[in-house]
C-alpha cells in the first residue's frame, strides 16, 4: 500500500495551494492508503516512523509538498529500518512542475496521482502533437533574443525579431566590459547584431511591440504594432546632417541619462539598423507642430515623414521565443542612499556609461555637473573623483524592496572596482557586501585577483549615505574587524539589482504563460526544462526568465532555438501541457500503471 | 534563543548578519556596536556575553533599524527583549524573571498586594485619618526598602556584569566623569535627541519623568493630601496631570501602533504603562475630593489609589520596566568607562 504525508509550508501569500483539497483528493486515489500531513507523524523519530509503516503495511511512501525533498532523508532511515526499500520513498513537488498556486490546483491532483501510481507526470502529461508553421517569433532583441535568432536562422528557419527600441542590442551593448574575462562587450556583441542585421533569414523588426496574440500551438497569428519610425529605413543613408542640426534634446536611453541626445538621434554609433530615428517625446514638430529642421537639411528626398502614424501588421507563426529582458532596480526608490538627492551618487550601469570609450566622458570617470540649461549630466570639463564607494544589493537581497539575489551584482562590482583602478590608478575603491556570491568558473579566482588589485573590500551593507564636508559619507559596519566605519568618499556606486519588467504580467497574460511571485515567466520543469513553459510552442530565454548573466542568456537563447528547430525539423509541435485535463492525466496514468505490471 | 522569546516577539533566527542596523543606528560608534553583534551572541548562544553587554541599554529604540532590515529580523524588538531579560538577569530575587515570563504569576502578585491592602483597610475600620497616616508611611518605608533591599544592590549585579566580568578596564578619572553623565542621563535622556527625528518623543518622555518624579516628591515628602499649602497643591495638581495625560497620550501610540517601537507590547509594557496612568489619575481624584470635600463619603477612591500606589511600589518598580530608569542611567556611564578603556587600550599598544 502507498502512503502519501504532505509537508505544507506556509509560504505566507494569499492564493497558495489548498492543501486541505489535495487532502482529499489523495485518499480518492486508488492504491492509496493513509493520508497524513507532515506534523500528524514522528517524521524526526526514525524508529517510531518505521513502527508507523509497519502497522499500516505501507510498501510505497509519497511525500508532497512545494519542496518535499527536505524531509525525505527522515523517511528512507525509516523505510530501512521497516525492512523496506528506500527507494520507494518518492516526492511529488508541486512546484518543480509549475503547480506553484491555487489557479493549478489540477495540476497539482495530476502530480499526485502519477507519482503515487508510480508514473513520472512528464510522461503522463505529455500532450498530444500537432502541425507547426514554420517561421518564429523572437520577442526582445537582447542577446538572448539575437542569439536564438542565429541559432534558428542558421538552420535556415525564418526569424521575426522584435525589438521595442530603435536598436538590437539590449542592455549588454550598455556594458563596457564583461566578467570575468574583461572582454570588451561591444566587440563581442555588435558583430553578432550585424550578423542578425544582415540575416536573409531575419527580418528585425524595431521600434515595435507585441499587441496581441490569438492561435494556438504551432500556429500563432501575432499582432504587431510597428511604432512611426518617422525616418524611412530603405532610403536614410545614416549621414548625421539631421542629427546636428536638430533643436531638441532629451536624455540618452542608451547612455542612461548620463548625457543628452537629439529629438532625432541614432542610439549608438553600431547600432542595428543603423539608421536615424524620431522621438516623438522631444520632437519640436510633433509637440508643438512647427520646426521640421531636419527635413530641410535632410539630402535624400522623402527619407524623413514627420506626419507619420503608427502601422499594425499580423504575421503567422508556429513558435514563439520571449527574451524579454529585465528592468535595472529604481536605485531612488532608497532613500537613505540618496540618489537623485546627492549628484554624485550613481548606478552602476551609470559608471559603466562613463568607463565605456565611446560614453559621454570619453572613457574618463568625471564628476556629475549641471550644464547651462541646468540638466545634470557627465562632461569631460567637471573634475574626477579620487574615491569610490561600490555598495552591492542595492534592491536586491532585501525583504523591502526584492528578496531575491540579482545574481551579476557582485561580479560586475568587481569588474567595476577594476575598472575604476585601470582609469584611475591612484583612487580608492572600497567596495560593501553582505556576501560575495562568485558562482561560475573563474568567478572566484576573478575575486581573488581583484582583491589583491589594492581594493578595500569590506563585509557589511552600507546603511546609509550622507553629505560630509563637501564628500559623501558611507556608513556601514566592517564585520570582519569589528568597527564602525564612517567612509568619506568622492563618489559612490550602487549596484542595483535586476527586476521583470514592468508590462512582464501583461505579455504572460496575452501568451497565457504563468509568471511567479517576483514576475519572472515560469519554465516548465526549473531542472528538466528550463526554456519551455506550460504552454505548446513558447519557450522563454535570457533574464525575463530569473536573474542571469551574460554567458548563461546566451546559453538559453541557444536552448530555445533547439526546441523550435526540434519541432520544425519534425514537423509536429507539442500541444500546450495546460490544457491537459485532469481526467485525461489520470487515464493515462492508469494506463501506464497498468503495462509496467503486465512487464514486471 | 527559547528563553529570549519570552522576553519578547522575535525572528531573529533570520538575520545573514549584513550589519545595516549597526551601521543606520544613529547612537553606535567606534566601540560601541549593536544590535547586530546582540543577534549573533543570540544565535550562538552566547549568554555570558549578552549578560555583560551594556549596549542594549543604550539603544532608545527609534525603529530605524527595524525598518531598513532586509531580512525583517526585527534588531529593534531584539534590543527591547534583552533589555528585559537583562532586567531579569540582574534581579537577585528571580521575581523579575518569574513576572515577565509569566503573566500569571504576575497578576497572582497584584491580587495578594491588593488583598493585603484592603485587609489592612478592614483592620483599621475604614477610618481615614488612620488608613491614610498609614499609607503614608507605606509609601515612605517601600522606597526605602525597594531601594537598599532591591535596587542597589541590582545596580552593583550590574556593575559587576558589565564593568568586572566583562573586564573593563578603565582609568580612574573616568569612573569620576562617568558620575556626571549618571545625573545628567538619569534626569534628562538627552541621548534620545542623537537618534533622528525622535525630538516629540524625547519632549513627551521628559515631561512624564518630570511629572512622575514630582508627583513622588509632592505625595510622598510633601504629604500633599495632607498640607493646606496651597503652592504645594497646585503644584501636586499640575504633576499628577502631567503623569496622566502622558500616559494617556502613550496609550494611543501603542494602541495604533504608528511607530515602529509600538508594534509590539507585552503584557508587562502595559501594566507599566496603565498602572502609571491609574496612579497619576487616583492621586488627582484623590486631592480633588479632599478639596471638594467628597473624600469621606467616597472613602474607596483613596483606598484604590494606595493599591495601584502599593502595586506600583512592590511589584512594577523593583521588578518592571520601571528599572530602566536607572538601568539605562547607569548603562550610559558604563558605556563611557568601557569607552575610556578602550582608549587607554589604544594609547598603550601605541
């Protein structure tokens, strides 16, 4: 006989699974003996637990739960003490397959069931196949999304990329070196994105967003709005004449407001397509109706529209990739840190603007200043700093802000304290961390080497950052040495963490893709199957899907693009796991149960 | 960990020891650290060092660091609940402990003092002038006796703990500057004021000490329901007011608990808090029925106020929070010795 104990944790947010449903549900099921919940039983006392299964003659043992596999030690001791095999002590986790709150309680039956007859649920839940078109969607031009473009293009698929901006390249074009080797992140990205650019197989699509999608597996008609360009891409010849004599300015996105741009501008000097853009934000024309400069200057007749609209195009495709990205933490959101107050406290995506050779200070890290019209930028004519604070988890790591780890903080501080040395070889770093997470290979010996760099490198979060006679001071406690240190410093930079982006809810909910409590989209198995999701012919790639670095997006960009090829090559893609009904796993299940008797 | 529980509401098991409360905390300084190193001698079980550390007495809970904790550990409840296990820790009798760990005990305690009083109000008749002569001297011989039999020598358990058991050693100036601060600190808080934004705090916390210790002046060596000095009346109104809209006012906070430090409240923090109340009140009915003449028909509102007084005096002062007065007092001047000690520590190794 099969027992099933379930270890319920109160994981403290409304809409969790009701245990007290799947209770029930456990004793319908057949084969099934008693059914008890974690605290019922002496699951710390080995003996008494193998008394337990030897009164109810239990052979089998399922322990469900969110994260069962914590107790499941406690129960082979025991097992083994009752003269059974402790391999028979399996887990049903609930979470490992998505069924993660109250809305996939079916789901969660559907685990249940399986595993306490004995049958993976993958294997059970496996939807049945259908036809698949062949073109893709990629969603988001970042380097997850490039990278399973080319993966998908190279094998000679057709590749819709859509990107929101006016460029490719996400925000890894924004870095000015990667970790740990110290590349130079342009030279390893822009090639790529002109290789997309060049793509007969690619068609990017800029400058657009995602509106709508209805369809099903395999065949999904996609509703995109294509945002008025006002600069026609076939006839501009990426000349600049527009761009310098322009009137209106506004803070670069691609430089993160550490320097101004034109009404219309180019976002980076490699940026793919490299050609101008309106925003219609900043343009004197679009907001007040009178200008029109660069149409006049501009050489080719007709290149430039003012008056154009926004356009809407539908395509077909069979597969869609999301590789949406992250939104950089909202570092004005502490206030003790006071960015946005102290001119000279900056994001670390800020300092990588300023270190970078083609930012706004040339490479040289300056001091914040205000220009004539007092905006506060970086130039090349204010001072530099002679030392620096890095202050890591900067809204990550904490219960106010986000609780979870933003994973690259720590490494690209690092990087940061470096590069700040080789710029500036006489300045002091001082670097605050509460642990220092170096995860990957080389990451710690990346650690070692920057710390023998000559960088103050001291355990403990900085509290809070105030003006001191002219500097900023940074208080924080030094843990490993038992002090208190109030640090005078030129300039500090906080490491912010990483966030879903603001509209992540709505795109899951237009794909019908499930997202967790943070926001990140969900994947179907987190160890079995990381790029796909409950739903046939969506997979997810790169940091929309939890906080990654640069190497492990492009490793899931590449995943993905295996699943779609897979489906293509084969011509069949898989209906959604979602949509699987209840009874229908069950049968399944019962069918399964039944052939591998009939073998054993 | 189990133990320090009792003392308080706490989640500490969940601090990863980033150090942000020691740092945001506007009173630490170089020497002087906590709550952090509080939580980890707590997680680590380290009694004797928690027993000799002065450091709790030093924080005025202002919250900030239970509101900028990232791991909602909640430093500030810590400080509180050691601060009571402390009070208990320096008590000879075992009683603090016993009260604040049980609420029973506590109220047990608080009947048989009142049912001692009303006894004695039964052998005296009810007379009034007899009742009140000896609740006059009551009040006089309970002072005298919580303090020589209780008070002091706490304060010496206390000294021992956290100036010869944990090894300070200070130069002899010192000890004469640390008498000082002991008064000004006692009587003014003034440290409150380093903490931000705590200025209201610090002023409704100065008033209510000020009316207390008058109204103890005023009853007790004044004999003010007894004088016909009329200074000494209004003066005994105006104290017995102070007392009784203050902790009136302290009521509300915690009851809409707006700041961080009112979050949570034990039983204890509102019998302190209540029974202060009930005495500022009852001493101001009290003469006010003398003064309207009403006293003798209304003879029960006498014989209340001596039993919150007694209750007051035998059970809140030498066992309670009451102690804080001069726990914390003492702890400022500790603090400066351990300080002083540090520097001679430096100046030597120099």
């Amino acid at each position: 006989m099969t027992g099933i104990i379930f270890t319920k944790v109160d994981n403290g947010y409304s809409g969790a699974l009701d245990y007290n449903e799947l209770f029930f549900y456990a004793k319908g099921i057949p084969g099934v003996g008693p059914v008890w919940y974690s605290t019922d039983v002496p699951l710390y006392d080995k003996q008494a637990m193998a008394d337990l299964i030897k009164e109810q003659q239990l052979k089998r043992i399922v322990v469900a739960g969110d994260t069962p596999g914590m107790v499941k030690p406690f129960l082979t001791g025991a097992m083994v003490i009752a003269g059974n095999n402790p391999e028979d002590v399996v887990l049903a986790s609930f979470r490992e397959y998505g069924a993660t709150d109250n809305t996939k309680i079916d789901r969660a039956k559907g685990i249940l069931f399986c595993i306490a007859l004995g049958v993976t649920f993958a294997e059970a839940a496996l939807p049945e196949e259908t036809d698949v078109q062949p073109d893709t969607l990629v969603i988001g031009g970042g380097i997850a999304g490039i990278q399973a473009s080319l993966e998908i293009a190279n094998g000679n698929q057709k590749v819709y990329l859509v990107e929101r901006t006016g460029t490719l390249g996400g925000h890894m074009a924004m870095f000015d070196k990667t970790f740990p080797t110290l590349d130079c992140a342009a030279c390893i990205l822009t090639p790529k994105m002109v290789e997309v650019g060049q793509h007969p197989n690619i068609e990017i699509l800029t400058y657009s967003e995602v509106k709508g999608v209805t369809g099903e597996p395999g065949n999904y008609k996609v509703k995109i709005l294509n945002k008025a360009r006002r600069v026609d891409l076939a006839t501009c010849i990426g000349c600049g004449i527009c761009t310098e004599k322009c009137p209106a300015k506004a803070p670069s996105e691609f430089d993160n407001g550490t320097t101004l741009r034109k009404a219309i501008y180019i976002p980076f000097p490699q940026a793919v397509p490299n050609k101008y853009l309106i925003d219609a934000d900043s343009c004197t024309y679009v907001l007040k109706g009178k200008c029109g400069v660069c149409v006049k200057v501009c050489p080719v007749e007709g290149c430039i529209d003012l008056d154009a609209k926004d356009q809407e195009m539908e395509i077909t495709v069979g597969n869609i990739i999301v590789a949406t990205g992250f939104k950089p933490f909202d570092a004005g959101k502490i206030e003790r840190f006071g960015y946005g107050k102290y001119p000279q406290v900056i994001t670390s995506l800020e300092l990588e603007r300023l270190i970078n050779a083609a930012g706004p200070t040339e490479g040289n890290i300056h001091f914040r200043s205000q220009d004539k019209k007092g905006n506060w930028i970086f130039s090349v004519e204010s001072g530099m700093p002679k030392s620096f604070a890095i202050i890591h988890c900067v809204g990550s790591r904490d219960e106010n802000y986000n609780k979870y780890c933003s994973r690259v903080c720590c490494m690209y501080s690092l990087k940061l304290a470096h590069l700040i040395k080789e710029k500036l070889e006489d300045a002091d770093v001082f670097e605050y961390y509460i642990d220092m997470r170096a995860f990957g290979k080389g990451y710690e010996e990346f650690y070692e080497r920057i710390e023998n760099e000559g960088i103050h490198i001291v355990r403990g979060r900085t509290a809070k950052i105030e003006e001191r006679n002219g500097r900023l001071m940074v208080r924080s406690e030094d843990i490993l040495n038992d002090q208190l240190i109030e640090q005078e410093v030129d300039m500090v930079v906080l490491s912010i963490g990483l966030e879903p982006r603001e509209d992540a809810a709505e795109l899951a909910e237009m794909l019908g893709i499930s997202t967790e409590e943070e926001g990140w989209f969900t994947e179907a198995n987190y160890n079995t199957d990381p790029v796909n999701t409950f739903v046939g012919g969506i997979t997810i790639a790169g940091v929309c899907q939890g906080p990654k670095d640069i190497p492990d997006a492009v490793a899931q960009g590449s995943a993905a693009a295996a699943r779609v090829l897979q489906s293509i090559v084969k011509g069949k893609i898989k209906k959604s796991i979602k949509d699987m009904p209840l009874e229908k796993i069950e049968e399944k299940a019962k069918q399964f149960s039944n052939s591998m008797e009939g073998k054993s | 960990m189990k133990e320090m529980s009792q003392y308080g509401m706490g989640t500490w098991n969940a601090c990863f020891h980033c150090g942000n409360c020691t740092a945001v905390c506007s009173l630490t300084e170089e020497g002087i650290l906590f709550p952090r190193k509080e939580i980890r001698a707590l997680q680590m079980g380290l009694e004797d060092k928690l027993a000799t550390s002065v450091e709790p007495w030093l924080c005025y809970y202002c919250g900030d660091c239970t509101e900028t904790c990232p791991r909602d550990a909640n430093p500030g409840e810590l400080m509180m609940s050691v601060r009571r296990w402390l009070t208990a820790k320096y008590d000879w009798t075992g009683l603090a402990g016993l009260f604040y760990k049980s609420l029973s005990a506590l109220i047990i305690a608080f009947v048989l003092v009142a049912i001692g009083i009303v006894a004695m109000g039964f052998v005296k008749d009810f007379n009034s002038e007899a009742v009140m002569y000896f609740g006059h001297i009551l009040e006089f011989y309970l002072i005298l006796t919580v303090f020589t039999i209780i008070l002091i020598p706490n304060i010496l358990r206390m000294f021992y703990f956290t100036v010869i058991k944990a090894k300070v050693n200070a130069p002899f100036g010192s000890y004469i500057a640390a008498i000082g601060n002991l008064i000004t600190h006692m009587f003014t808080q003034v440290k409150t004021l380093k903490c931000d934004k705590q200025t209201v705090r610090w002023l409704e916390h100065f008033l209510l000490v000020m009316g207390y210790l008058g109204l103890l002046v005023i009853t007790v060596f004044l004999d003010w329901f007894g004088t016909e000095n009329q200074i000494i009346i209004y003066m005994g109104y105006i104290t017995g007011g102070l007392v009784f809209v203050f902790t009136f006012l302290l009521m509300i906070s915690r009851l809409s608990k707006a700041r961080e430090l009112n979050k949570y409240s034990q039983p204890t923090d509102w019998f302190f808090i209540i029974w202060l109340f009930l005495m500022g009140f009852t001493a101001f009915l009290v003469r006010l029925f003398i003064d309207i003449d009403l006293l003798n028909d209304h003879f029960w509102i006498y014989m209340v106020h001596l039993i919150v007084v007694s209750q007051w005096g035998m059970l809140l002062v030498p066992f309670g929070k009451w102690t804080h007065f001069l726990y914390r007092s003492f702890a400022v001047s500790f603090a400066n010795l351990k300080k002083a000690a540090l520097i001679k520590k430096l100046a030597t190794a120099a």
